[in-house]
C-alpha cells in the first residue's frame, strides 16, 4: 500500500501545529499537532532512508519549529511559518521522498 510522501505530512506539522495553536489558543494541542507529523515523519524516514539521514532531516524538522519564533520577529508569524515549512518540506522531498519517485 502507498504511503504519503513525508514532506506534505512534514508542512502539515509545522504548519497545522502553528495553526492548532494560534486559532485554539491551546499551544499545548498544537504541539500535539506538531509532535504527531514529527513521529510519523521520522519513522517514515528511518524506513526510507541511512539512520543519518533520518536523523538529520528530524533535526531538520526540530529546527524549523524553533527557528520559526526568533524568525517571527523579523518577517511576522505567517510568513515565518511558510520559510521554514518551504525549507522543511524541500529538505524531505530531495533526501526521502523523490527517491522513491525517481
């Protein structure tokens, strides 16, 4: 059975984790959000990549969300959340997804 590509579920992490929290006023239930496409993105990647790599595109995803807040203070929320979901998701798609694609 297909799977989803990992970097739509990663963009949805970040992006619906932020979401979650903004529009619920709940950080809690969007860190839920965040941490749940964390997890099955990660065991996507161990599977479909080295150990390394998974570990390096998971750290990747981490600091995406991390970054996103000093980020904020320059660009706004929004568009902070769109750069590093961009930058996340395309990091996903050339190192997991698109080999199994291509």
């Amino acid at each position: 059975m297909p799977t989803l590509p990992s970097a739509p579920i990663a963009a949805a992490g970040l992006l619906g984790g932020y979401a979650t929290a903004r529009f619920t006023k709940n950080r809690r239930l969007g860190g839920a959000v965040l941490a749940a496409a964390g997890t099955i993105t990660h065991l996507q990647w161990r599977h479909a990549t080295t150990p390394r790599t998974a570990t390096a595109l998971t750290a990747t995803y981490l600091t995406a969300f991390g970054a996103s807040h000093p980020l904020a203070k320059k660009l706004g929320a929004w568009p902070s959340v769109a750069v590093v979901t961009a930058a996340t998701a395309g990091a996903a798609w050339v190192l997991s997804d698109r080999k199994r694609n291509g």
